[in-house]
C-alpha cells in the first residue's frame, strides 16, 4: 500500500512540470523581460554558457527570495510592494516555484512566487532576473494570476515566447 502511494506520488510529482508547460502556464525557457521573449534552440550557444558560471535553481530561489527580503524590509508596513492594474499591492511571500525556475542563459533567470495581499488574495507573480549568485537583480515583475485565474497565459510562435491574453 505504501510502495503504491510513492510510485503514485513520483508520478504525479513528474508530470505536474510538464502539464503545466503544455497547458500555457509558464514560458519554458523565456528569454529576457519584455513581452516577446525569445526561445534559444541553438547549439552555438554552448561555448558562450560554458564560460558562464553555472548557476542551479537552488541560486535562483536564493536570489529571488533575497530580492523580496530585501524589498520587504525597505517598506514601511514591511510587505513587498508591486504595481497592478493602477494599485500597490502589500503582498507577503507564500512559496517560491522552485519547479517553475530557469535558467535563461546569458545571466538571465525566470522565477515565479505566490504571493498573498492583505485582502486575502493571492498573486502569482512572475520575475525576471539578471546577474551571478549573491547578486541578482530583477529586470521585470509581472502579476500573472490573481487567486488562480490568469490574467495572461504564454505561447510560443515562431521560436518566441510571448505573452497572451488568458
């Protein structure tokens, strides 16, 4: 019985990634921070990330949960702040995607955070980020889906991932 409940849970932990791509959720390797985000699938990239210090998804979450620490304890009522639709979010940090982190190549990395409102809404919230471990800075932030619903999805065309309306 319990051999059953891991081989399920191994399974389901496996395909929960890739269902996610395929259903638009998340770019799968977004290039940039602009709303066209160009997809490598060139070979002759491989030397320029061989000379690029290698950097793990562990490095990501670090970075992107050190951004929101830091951001936090800038503000005044100590919550991270962001822009949507004309508001200023007060958001607390839920959960790091650490399924959903990328690396982009060229220094550049995908993140995506739950993160919940003071109204009780929660926000998934995709970051882009440039730099080394230690010292990431993020070039974009964008609210992807208010308590669930997207409010944008992506797709590839052509090689590029851009977003689309959901």
């Amino acid at each position: 019985m319990i051999t059953r409940l891991i081989i399920a849970a191994s399974v389901a932990l496996f395909l929960t990634p890739a269902a996610a791509i395929l259903a638009g959720e998340h770019p799968e390797h977004p290039q940039g921070g602009t709303q066209d985000l160009q997809h490598r699938q060139s070979t002759s990239e491989q030397p320029q990330r061989a000379a690029e210090k290698e950097v793990s998804k562990a490095d990501i979450s670090a970075g992107i949960k050190k951004h929101i620490d830091r951001e936090t304890r800038k503000s005044r009522d100590k919550k991270f702040h962001t822009q949507h639709e004309g508001k200023d979010l007060a958001l607390t940090l839920v959960k790091v995607h650490d399924d959903r982190l990328s690396s982009l190549g060229g220094g550049k990395y995908f993140a995506c955070v739950d993160m919940k409102a003071t109204d009780g809404t929660t926000y998934d919230i995709d970051f882009f980020m440039a730099g080394q471990p230690g010292n990431m800075k993020v070039t974009e932030t964008s609210v992807h889906k208010a308590n669930g619903k997207p409010l944008y999805n992506w797709k590839e065309q052509g090689g590029v991932w851009k977003k689309v309306s959901a």
